[in-house]
C-alpha cells in the first residue's frame, strides 16, 4: 500500500502560496494505494513500514516516493455544489478555507480515513501536481513530513518549508495551485 503525508491544515497555504491556517494543525497519513477489501485504496497505513519493492523495476522504494493514484469515484463527490460556487468566488486562502471548512456534505469513511471535501482537495491537489511534472517536489516534502514525524504545522514549518517552497515553484504548480475548481479537482464536486 502506498501512502502520502497530507497536511490538511495547509491545503490553501499550498494552494495559494499563503500562510498556513493552524486551527486544525494535524498532518494525516493518508494511504493512497489498492488495499484489499472495500476501502476505496485510501485505509490508513503503518507509517513504519518501510520501503517497498517497485514491481515495475525491482528497486526499493518509499511508500513517500511512489505516486497517488487517481481519487477513487466511489468516494466522489465530497463537496457541494455550493462549496465549488464559494470557491470560484476565491482569490486567497482564507476565502478558501472558509468555504471548505463551510461545506456541509457528509463524510464518507475509507476504512478508519473520513473522506471530507477538504480531504478531496487536497488529495487531488497533490495527485495533480504528481501528474504535470512536480512528482520530486511531492515526493520530497511527504519523505520530509515521514522523516521528520511531523504530526502538526508547526514541525512541518521547522523541518519541511524548503520543501513546501519548492512544490509553489515546481512545474506543476502553474495548473494545480490556486482555486480548487475544475480538471483533476471534478471527481469532488457533483
């Protein structure tokens, strides 16, 4: 299984190249590959499990280092039509915030993961950035969320901003950063 570290609380820090909103400053683990069961591809993972084998080229790889795989369209949509309206309204973080943290559809679980809209955004934000070219800047700050443990914010700003900096100047940037609205973002809205 794969997973990748997601840091919630700074889905629009991201996004927009602004600060991070810290009321809710927990960084989940997010597992991102095709579990057995119904869960969707997302149940958590055990963030000590170590490299893996890529089947493809037999190298050892990171569970930080491997791609997303698309959202599944099982969990889909996760936000309202009202919140896409909110967030085409946009032009900063907080506007942004305030829609997601605003949006009324119910959660969906993924094993022990609540799927929410904001969970949806920034799952496909990162899958977008992994598809247009910054997969290394990805791979970077989610290997850095790992090696750090970092479990809230504030260890991420003192341990992965590098990171964070080069995933806002990366190639991908130009079309997966700013209002979460359209392209890979679809599969959340109905």
């Amino acid at each position: 299984m794969r997973r990748i570290g997601i840091c919630l609380a700074c889905c629009t820090a991201l996004a927009l190249g602004a600060g991070c909103d810290d009321r809710d400053p927990d960084i989940t683990l997010m597992d991102s590959g095709s579990g057995d069961g119904d869960d969707a591809g997302m149940m958590m993972g055990d963030p000590d499990s170590g490299p893996m084998t890529d089947p493809d080229s037999g190298s050892m790889t990171r569970e930080c280092e491997m791609n997303l795989d698309p959202f599944p369209a099982a969990l889909g949509p996760r936000c309202s039509a009202d919140t896409q309206t909110c967030l085409e309204a946009c032009a900063d973080g907080a506007c942004i915030n305030t829609c997601l943290m605003n949006d009324d559809t119910p959660p969906e679980m993924s094993g022990s993961v609540s799927v929410d809209c904001a969970f949806c955004i920034q799952y496909n934000q990162f899958y977008c950035l992994e598809q247009n070219g910054s997969a290394d800047q990805v791979h970077a700050f989610n290997c850095c969320i790992e090696d750090n443990s970092c479990m809230n914010q504030a260890c991420v700003d003192a341990n992965c901003s590098a990171e964070q900096s080069a995933i806002q100047s990366s190639p991908g940037a130009s079309t997966c950063l700013g209002v979460p609205t359209g392209g890979d973002f679809a599969v959340c809205f109905p």
